[in-house]
C-alpha cells in the first residue's frame, strides 16, 4: 500500500466536515461510514457521505477499514471525475 500525507488543510477540511455532521445530526452519524450511500450508477464498490454540497466518496476495503476516493462537490460531473 503507498503511504499518504494530508497537508493541514485537507485535515482541518475534514475535520469542519466532521464537526458539521456532529452538530448537524449526531456524533454516531460523525463517526459511522456505513451511512453512505451506494453509488451504483458509477461503481457498485463505490460509497458517498454527503456533508453540505461536497461528497466524501470511499471504497469499503474491510468491515473496519474503507479508502477515501474523492472529495467532490456535489455540482461536479461526479461519474468521471472519479473514474479519472
């Protein structure tokens, strides 16, 4: 597997997504991914949360460990930014 690094503004983007569904909704929602939604019409191994207008779109890898794909707004032609 490549390793990744996040510069600090990828973490502080994730993490207003983060504190947004927690406050929004509810600190279960917050941490639980399998709340995502299939899109199938992409891929049917494709996952999205939608926080606001932008779309964490991820990969379920295992029972406790998924692939974050894209962060995408919600306006963007999603199907192939993500299979670029």
């Amino acid at each position: 597997m490549a390793n990744y690094f996040l510069t600090y503004k990828a973490v502080e983007d994730l993490s207003e997504i983060w504190d947004y569904s927690f406050e929004t909704w509810s600190e279960y929602q917050a941490d639980n991914h399998d709340l995502g939604k299939n899109y199938k019409e992409i891929s049917s191994e494709i996952y999205g949360y939608k926080s606001g207008e932008h779309i964490v779109f991820y990969r379920k890898l295992s029972e406790k460990t998924i692939e974050i794909v894209r962060f995408l707004h919600s306006k963007m032609d999603l199907k192939s930014r993500i299979l670029e």
